[in-house]
C-alpha cells in the first residue's frame, strides 16, 4: 500500500499545525489549526468574517492547495485536542472537505462552538466523537484503521492519533508531556505506545512535536505546577488586600487549582473573561471538573463588570478573581485591569499571579511586557512562571523513540531553527538527515512506501 506524508502547516512556525497521510486510496487530515500570532500582529481582525484565502495569505491558516496532489479521498478530520493551533482553521477549511471530524468529546464540543462563531462559510461536517483508546475502521479496505492513544497536555482530553496500516502505523505525536500524576485524567498511555512499536509491522513513520527539544531533562508533572501555586496562594494567605491570578483559560487542571487553592486561603474565587466563561463552563458542562456549585463564571463585559463592583463592595479580600490576560492580550481582562478600565482598583502591594509562562514569540512578549508594567504602576506585584510546560523534553523525546522504534521521523511543530535539537537527538540515535529523518517544510510530499 502506498503511505504519503503531506506536511501543510506548522512545519515553519508554531501554529496552524496541519498534516495529512494517505494510505492507499484514504487520506486523513490530523489537525487543522490556525497561527494565532499571524492574526494578533493585525490590529482588530476578526477572522469569523475573513475568507479562507486571505486567511491563507496572512500565514494564519494552513495552505491546503497542496491536498490537491495527494491522490485519494479525505476520510477523516482528526484534531488532537482543542487548542487553537490545532483546531482553529476547521471553520475555515473543513467545508471543503466531504469528511467528518473526528474526535474527543471535549475537542468535539470546542470545534463545535467555534463552528457556531463562524460567520463566513456553513461547515455542515459530521463531529464524530471518539475517546482515547477507542479505534475505528477508516475507507473500505478493511486494512486501515484510525487509533486514540491518551496523552497528557495542557488541555484535557488530548489524545496522539495512530493510523494503522498494512505497511506499519503512523503515529501523529503532536502536543504531550509525559504525565503519570495528572490533576484530571488518565496518565499518558505509554504502555499502548509500547505495544504500537511492537505489534505488526511497527511504526512506519513518528510525526513529532519539537518544541522543547532543546530543554534538557523532563517535562515537570502537572502536580508539580500545582504544588507551586499552592505553595504562592498559602504564604500569601494573610494579605488582606487583592489577589489576582491568571492563567490560560484552557488548561481545565490550573483553573481547578486556583479555585481549590483560592477556597483554602478563606477567598471566594470567580472565574472572569469571555474565554474563561466558555472552556470551564464547557468542561464543567460535560464533567470533566466539578467545580463548587457556588462558583461564578462571567464572560460578559456587563457581568464582569458587575461582579468587579459586588468584590469592590464587599472587600478584595474576600476574593480571588481568576481572569483572561496572562499573555498581556489587549483585550483581556487583566489588561483592562492594569489599565483601569475595571472596577476593580489595585492597591500598592497587591499580588497578581501569573500561572503561565510568556509564550516566546514577540507579539506576546512586547503585550505582556507593557501589561506587568501598567500593574506595576498601580503599585501591583508579580508572581511569575508559576507553570510547567505541556510539551516534551529531551527525556521524553529519547523514551518515545524508545518506545515507538519509528522507521522514519518527521520532526513538526516549529521552524527551521527549532527543529536543529530534535535533528541532534535523532541522530545520536542512529537516525540520518535524508535517509530517515525528514525535515520538511510547509506544503511537501513525502513519499514513504511507494
Ligand atoms: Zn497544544
């Protein structure tokens, strides 16, 4: 059976990830994401209106013409969990495909809504829900199936796509950190990936995430991030003025955390910002997480605001809100906070907690820079970095090979410079640049069993 590898997007940047393998006469797409950086650096875009080739055109969606090259027909759209450079560019790309999207119920239920938002094109694919550890039958040959393995990242219900085939599986590693102590969840299936490099013809080809390829050691669990911010929110239990924290609205287990954690220290927490309101209540809503009953989620600027004069009326030190901004986004809450555009007045020696690390790219480095400052003048001091990172590092880089022994590797998810540590660590393994180790870019073919 013929097995191609078309390498679409997020093979020169992080963001817009999108790949797609054809085996024999079946294709699936594994993710389609869009490049966030490449819509912020525009001041007030709204993609929900823009069209798919000016999307294109930007660099904030994957440039997918390359599929007309790849013979054989899309029976699947599988992104690997909800981020938006994984899922992003559904609304905008899937209509042009006669397949379903296929994947965890969380995902499921975030693609859904961001399909809802999308004002452009009507996206009528089926959402197919499917739960790591299940598989399903893909085209009519009978030889091809489609494979979830739990993974553990920075989102719930992220999974690693395997395509089995009659020429070995193909194994999309895309987003994960080797958690065996999750906060929610179950730990990363390594057992399952143990046997995947075992069973049958092995694995033909390892699609693999290289952004922390260059950090030595491993990836911290989850639990260690939350004994951190337990430690932070405790010694600072006695303060009796406002405490805030922030930290990506997606990551359901650091939310949970902070709400745990704000409960302890005697403060009510309140979960503010448009994104905040929408992924715990979705994660609450299908019971992933059971927050308190009394919890308050407010997405609406009216609401926020709302909420913002009850905390000024009652004391700031009855509360712990838990906001939207951790990168300094213009219009987040913590940024219109530090601008005082809130009710909420900061005091000198207030303590803002960022649970979040400054992703490394300049648009978010230059808005959180200009964000703390604004906080530091209204007499606001920072907690930073209270995070662990959701991607593998080298130790976890060299168990998955061990675990996969791939034939080919296709390093993914980063630019030409990012991939060079990955290429090293390849290579002190025994693979070899042009031989079996493929470094690509965006819109390429790579034929692996012709
Ligand atoms: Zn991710």
């Amino acid at each position: 059976m013929e097995i191609e590898i078309a390498t679409i997007g997020g093979y020169e940047e992080v963001g817009r990830q999108m790949t797609a393998v054809r085996a024999g006469d079946d294709v699936v797409i594994f993710d389609m994401g869009l490049n966030l950086s490449q819509v912020l650096i525009h001041d007030n875009v709204e993609t929900e209106r823009m069209h798919s080739l000016d999307l294109i055109d930007m660099g904030a969606i994957p440039d997918d013409r390359v599929m007309s090259d790849l013979e054989g027909d899309v029976k699947a759209i599988v992104p690997t969990h909800g981020h938006l450079d994984h899922i992003g560019a559904i609304s905008k790309l899937a209509h042009r495909y006669d397949a379903p999207v296929v994947a965890t119920p969380f995902t499921i239920e975030l693609v859904k809504q961001q399909i809802e938002g999308e004002q452009k094109f009507g996206v009528e694919n089926d959402l197919v829900k499917m739960e790591a550890g299940e598989t399903m039958s893909i085209g009519d040959s009978g030889t091809v199936d489609l494979e979830f393995v739990n993974v553990t990242h920075s989102i719930i219900d992220a999974i690693n796509p395997v395509l089995h085939t009659p020429e070995g599986a193909v194994v999309y590693g895309l987003d994960k950190r080797m958690d065996h102590t999750p906060v929610i969840g179950d730990p990363i299936d390594m057992e399952r990936f143990r046997e995947i490099g075992r069973e049958g013809n092995g694995v033909l080809c390892y699609i693999e995430d290289c952004t922390n390829a260059n950090k030595k050691g491993r990836t911290p669990s989850e639990t260690v991030a939350r004994e951190h911010l337990r430690d932070v929110l405790y010694s600072i239990e006695d303060y009796d003025g406002g405490i805030v924290a922030t930290t990506f609205s997606s990551h359901i287990a650091r939310v949970k955390s902070l709400v745990e954690f704000a409960d302890d220290i005697g403060r009510q927490p309140v979960l503010l910002g448009r994104s905040m309101e929408k992924y715990s209540g979705t994660a609450e809503r299908l019971d992933f997480v059971d927050f308190p009953s009394d919890l308050g989620m407010f997405g609406h600027r009216k609401s926020v605001d709302r909420t913002f004069k009850r905390i000024m009326n009652e004391g700031k030190e009855n509360y712990l809100p838990i906001v939207t901004g951790h990168q300094g986004e213009p219009r987040a809450m913590l940024t219109r906070m530090a601008r005082g555009e809130t009710p909420y007045e900061l005091d000198d020696g207030d303590k803002v907690v960022f649970s979040a690390r400054v992703i490394p790219e300049p648009t978010n480095e230059g808005q959180r820079y200009q964000a703390e400052k604004l906080l530091g003048m209204q007499g606001a001091r920072v907690y930073d970095d209270i995070h662990v990172s959701g991607h593998l590092n080298q130790e976890g880089h060299y168990e998955m090979l061990d675990a996969l022994q791939p034939q080919h590797i296709i390093p993914a998810h980063q630019d030409m410079s990012g991939y060079s540590s990955y290429v090293n660590l390849c290579e002190s393994e025994g693979y070899k640049m042009g031989r079996d180790l493929h470094v690509t870019r965006n819109g390429n073919l790579i034929q692996l069993v012709d």
